[in-house]
C-alpha cells in the first residue's frame, strides 16, 4: 500500500509519525491528537541514486508555507493572516483559516472598504 510519507496517520498504514514525533509524544503535547486518524500536509524530498532511495528533507506545519504564496502575500498586509494567536479583537474566535475568502465571495461594501468582513 502507499501512503504519504509521515502524513499517513493511520496506525494500520504503519507507525504514526508526524513532525518528528511519534503518537506518544504527539497526545502528551495536544490531547486533541489521542484516537486520531487520517491525513495531515506535509512535504518529503528523496534522492534516488541507482535503486537506493535516500530521504533529503520533510517539512510539516510552518515549514511547507514556502509552497504557499497566499501567506506571503499576507504577511505584507497591515491585518496579517488573522491567526488564533493573535491578540486583536475579534482574530481568534473562529475555527483555523475562516477568515479566508475568494475574491468572489466578499459582499461589496467590503470590496469597498466599506465594512470589515465578518
């Protein structure tokens, strides 16, 4: 069977491993990780030289955000991402990523500037 390379968390595929940390250590640091199963990002970079295969690099959580321009381009802005952590009203009362919208998704006076988005 494939599966991704440390993503896969499904004790059945193999060994759970995410981040470098195995399901032990992944509960002890959030309880929230105790009885779960299914797929998280991450990327892997191999090297293969004859029929040896080497694994170069994974990155998990922050370190894929390379890959994702969005953020980059966020970090510019004077509002940010609006992550949970932050300490502005109203930025970390809503689940992971809801304040994300497609341009098509504003209502006009916020396109505007009118209104902040809800």
């Amino acid at each position: 069977m494939i599966y991704d390379f440390h993503v896969t968390l499904d004790a059945s595929v193999a060994p759970v491993e995410y981040n470098y940390k195995d399901e032990a250590e992944l509960v002890r640091l959030d309880p929230a990780w105790k009885g779960w199963c299914g797929e998280e990002h991450g990327v892997s970079a191999f090297l293969r030289q004859g029929e040896r295969v080497f694994h170069t690099y994974s990155g998990y959580a922050r370190s894929t955000e390379i890959l994702l321009g969005t953020y980059h381009w966020l970090d510019l802005t004077a509002r940010g991402r609006q992550e949970d952590w932050e300490p502005e009203p109203r930025r970390g009362d809503d689940p992971f990523m809801s304040w994300l919208r497609r341009h098509d998704e504003y209502e006009p006076d916020v396109i505007s500037g009118a209104k902040i988005p809800d």
